[in-house]
C-alpha cells in the first residue's frame, strides 16, 4: 500500500477534514493555534480523503509537571487514523512526518501522553523509540468534542512517552499488519 501524502492543514482542507474525521470544533480550534503559532497540525491525505492526524504542540504545556521537566520541548497530542484504516502504518507516518518537522526545526525532543487504557498507542509508541520518562504518571485534562460543537473536560492519567530527535532513530518500523 502506498504511503499516505502528509501535509500541514491550511483552513481549505477542513470541509475534507469534517467529512473525513468529524470534530469540527477541535480542527478548527487547532487552525487557530497554528495561525497563531503555538502548534501545527498535520493530516495525512489519501487522494482528497483524510486518513488521520496529529497536532504538534509547541506552546508551553498546560501540566505543571511538564514545563518543570520538559520546558520547551514539543508535544504531540490527538493522534488519530480513521478506523477502516488503522494498522496501516498511518499513525507511523504521521509520527514520522511530525518527527522530521520537529528536528528540523532544530528540535531535539519530543513527548506525548498516553491515557493508561490505550495499550495500542503504546505499543506504536514503544516501536517508534519512545520511552516513559522516570517522573511517574502524569493527571491531564482531555477535552471530548461533541457532535453538537460542545467541549467536555475529561481528567485522564497518562504516561509521559519522550523519544530524542536524531537522524540515528528515524530508521524505517517493521509494519505490523492488522
């Protein structure tokens, strides 16, 4: 299978993006932070249809816990590959992509949480060279977008996943089919 075309949003893609992953709210909410520069968003394209994305957090971190042991370093949040096409190797990509990005930017680092009830995305994670940071688990908030355009704030325990940024660790992952 072809890998998927990646590429930063531009507020034209979000009708393909609705249509595709929903959450209008959310996408839009993250087009504003990235006009803004606090973070860019990345989906992944197959043709014109949208196949998953992330969101690179740039600003400072909300947790605490974070910008005492983590100041400056990006975040990825809200990593997402529609469900008829997990196991693909998407999610791959779009760390990949993100990870590129980021190193280019002079980046040496990157973090992320994952919720304790997602063994999958820590098993992507462990695979892409991640590891858990030694500061124990970390209390975040995950916002939940209803259909309807509403936020709901959600308390979530996460693990906090850093991997270093060099040319040395972006090697190709075996794929693991479905």
């Amino acid at each position: 299978m072809e890998a998927p075309d990646i590429r930063q949003a531009v507020h034209a893609d979000l009708p393909a993006v609705i249509s595709s992953l929903g959450q209008e709210t959310y996408f839009i909410d993250r087009l504003i932070l990235q006009d803004a520069g606090h973070g860019f968003l990345l989906i992944a394209w197959e043709l014109r249809i949208a196949l998953g994305d992330v969101y690179v957090w740039l600003a400072p971190a909300e947790e605490p816990e974070l910008r005492t042991h983590l100041p400056g370093v990006a975040l990825l949040t809200h990593l997402e590959v529609t469900p008829a096409r997990r196991n693909q190797g998407i999610g791959t990509e779009l760390l990949r992509a993100a990870e590129r990005r980021l190193s280019a930017m002079g980046h040496d680092q990157v973090a992320l949480g994952v919720g304790l009830d997602n063994p999958a995305a820590l098993r992507l994670y462990r695979r892409r060279g991640y590891e858990e940071w030694p500061h124990g688990k970390v209390d975040t908030t995950r916002t939940e977008y209803g259909a309807n355009g509403e936020r709901e704030l959600r308390p979530e325990k996460c693990r906090i996943m850093v991997r270093r940024l060099d040319r040395h660790h972006d090697r190709p992952c075996a794929r693991h089919p479905a």
